[in-house]
C-alpha cells in the first residue's frame, strides 16, 4: 500500500529543491534558510495538515481501465510531456525513409497521424479499445488493431519503421516487447522509442485513481527505468543506437503568481503552487522524457531472430508469437 500525502508531497518537493541546490551550487545560505522556513510554514498550514492522504493499492487498476477515462480527453491541448516529446519525435521521423511503420500502442493515434502525413502506409496496434475509438474516428481508413505489444500482430519483417511512444512504463520488462519489435522490423529498419524519464517517477509522482464500483483508491504501476535498462534489451537483439535525448522541462513552466488552492482536498500536481520556489528549483530543467532512435543491424538479424525466437517461446510456455496479420 502506497499513502500519498498532499504535505508529504509538498515537503518532498522542497528536500528535492535543497539536494539539487546543494548538488548544482545554487543553493546559497538565503536559498537554504528559505526552504527550511517555507517547511516550517507548510508544517504550520492547518490547510495542508488536514489536507485527506489516499491510501493506494499498487497495480490494483489496468491499463485499459486507465485509458478508457483518460481517451476522450487525452489530446487535449496541455500535456507537457507531449509537447515536449513530440518535436523530437518528428524530427527524427522526417529522416527515415518512407515505406511502412507501425505505431505500437498508439493510442488516439499522434504518432500515426505524423506517420501518414509523412507518407507511410501505416498500422496502429494497441491494447485500449477506448484510444483506439478515438485513433479510428481521427482515421478512419488507417488499420488499427487491438493487441498486445507483446504479441503484435503482424507477420515477421513487415515494416520498416516502428515507433513505440510513451508507452514502454507500461511494460514490466523490455525485453520481450523489444523483441516483438525486432521481428516485425525488416532488416535495417528503424525502432524510435519515448518514454517517461526515470526522474519524472520521483518528482512527479503517479496519482491515485478511484477505479471500481467499491471506489477503492487504486495505483497504476508504472515501471521507469534507467537508461541502460533499454540498451541490456535492445543490443543483444542486433539494435544499434543513433539518436538519444533526454529533453528538460523548461524554466519557468510553473507560474509563480497563480494562486494554491486555500483548501486542498487531495494529493494534485496542483499543489506545487503552494511552494513555487521550490518547485521550479526541484522541477525546472530537470529530464522528463527519453527518446530513442534505434536502427536494426539488416546483416545480423536473421541470427539473432532465431535466437529471440528461442527464447521468447521458452520464456512464454511454449506459444509463439502471432505471425498473421489480424483483420
Ligand atoms: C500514454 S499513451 C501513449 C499513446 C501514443 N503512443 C501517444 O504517444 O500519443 C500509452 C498507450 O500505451 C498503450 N499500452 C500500454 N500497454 C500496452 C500493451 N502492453 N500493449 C499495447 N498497448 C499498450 C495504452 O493503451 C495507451 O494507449
């Protein structure tokens, strides 16, 4: 069980803002003797005090169950995360060649959009039937199936492109998914990946959700990992990187003069504004995403398939990845 607390999170900001001013030399004495007042003050803020935690049970709601509420209003203009990944993402797809690309769990289908303007033939596969109304209502002509990352549907060496975006915290281990990626990659192709950086678990941390008719506060379980995590999974499949960045959050994302809530209810990223100071020391250009670009080695591919073959039908109790094309 997970107890988020609206003054634990607030406190938590500002030790991020003193160990980071500390690290980085930003913090001299009146920064220091500021945040140690400004804890002071949000111990002494009866608001805050008596501001209700949520007792969370981790993995306790699905990914479809979060997605199914989130999907109509997903797109919606303000997401910073996406307005951060997305320029990057795109640049890095203006480069490839034009043929076909897979937008692997892609969601109310951004990327695939991008993947069609840009000329692809283009299919979307994800495990949310919710997004997916929504990628289909955006497109209504583009081949979206419902699937498993981990068992796409689609015949081996199909595409020459494969994005998978914002979406690999999903997935407990890489190493699978990547190696579904591999075998549906032609020989050469391209593999470009974002994901939520590993800092953003710590500083902004999964909300609660109230999922089931029992209204029990639930968590998603998210898995953010360390870079090295994506090259253990993707060198050994033949993979080889050509691109990687980890863009920041900009300055000031935070405004300093809206007002906190007087009387917070609940844990909210919201509740930043009751110290921004020490958000913007603790948040302000600190990495929020990972984006890859990997190219698949065409030489070495076929022996390598075989060997990921062997072991992902090992590692799944005998059944083989799906080969055929879903309808
Ligand atoms: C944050 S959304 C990203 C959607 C889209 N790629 C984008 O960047 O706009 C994450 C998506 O991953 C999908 N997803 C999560 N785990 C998945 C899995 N194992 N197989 C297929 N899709 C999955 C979710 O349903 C959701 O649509």
């Amino acid at each position: 069980m997970t107890y988020l607390s609206p003054l634990g999170y607030l406190l938590g900001i500002e030790g991020a803002a003193l160990l980071r001013g500390v690290r980085e030399g930003s913090a001299d004495r009146a920064f220091v003797e500021t945040r140690i007042a400004e804890i002071r003050a949000l111990l002494d803020t009866a608001a805050l005090a008596q501001a209700e935690g949520v007792t969370a049970s981790p993995g306790t709601i699905s990914v479809t169950d979060v997605y199914r509420s989130w999907a109509p209003h997903y797109d919606a203009p303000g997401n910073q995360m996406i307005d951060i990944e997305q320029p990057i993402v795109r640049r890095i797809l203006d480069g490839l060649p034009v043929g076909t690309a897979l937008d692997a769990a892609c969601g109310t289908g951004r990327h695939t959009t991008y993947l069609r303007e840009l000329g692809h033939d283009v299919i979307g596969v994800d495990v949310s039937p919710d997004m997916l109304a929504q990628a289909r209502k955006r497109l209504p002509d583009v081949a979206f199936h419902e699937a498993d990352l981990h068992r796409l549907p689609l015949p081996d060496n199909a595409v020459d492109t494969v994005v998978c975006a914002l979406a690999l915290t999903h997935v407990p281990d890489l190493a699978p998914v990547l190696a579904e990626f591999a075998r549906v990659l032609r020989p050469g192709g391209s593999l470009v990946i974002s994901d939520a950086h590993l800092l953003v678990s710590y500083l902004r941390p999964t909300l609660a959700r109230r999922p089931g008719p029992d209204g029990r506060p639930s968590l998603l379980t998210e898995h953010h990992r360390p870079l090295s995590a994506y090259l253990a999974a993707a060198l050994p499949l033949g993979f080889q990187v050509r691109q990687c960045e980890e863009p920041r959050r900009p300055r000031h994302s935070l405004d300093p003069e809206t007002a906190p809530d007087p009387l917070p209810a609940h844990m909210s990223w919201d509740l930043l504004h009751w110290c921004p100071e020490a958000s913007a020391a603790a948040l302000d250009d600190s990495p929020i995403a990972v984006v890859w670009h990997f190219q698949l080695d065409g030489v070495r591919k076929a022996g390598h398939l075989s060997g990921v073959r062997a072991r992902s039908t090992s590692s799944s109790g005998g059944s083989s990845p799906s080969r055929t094309a879903m309808t």
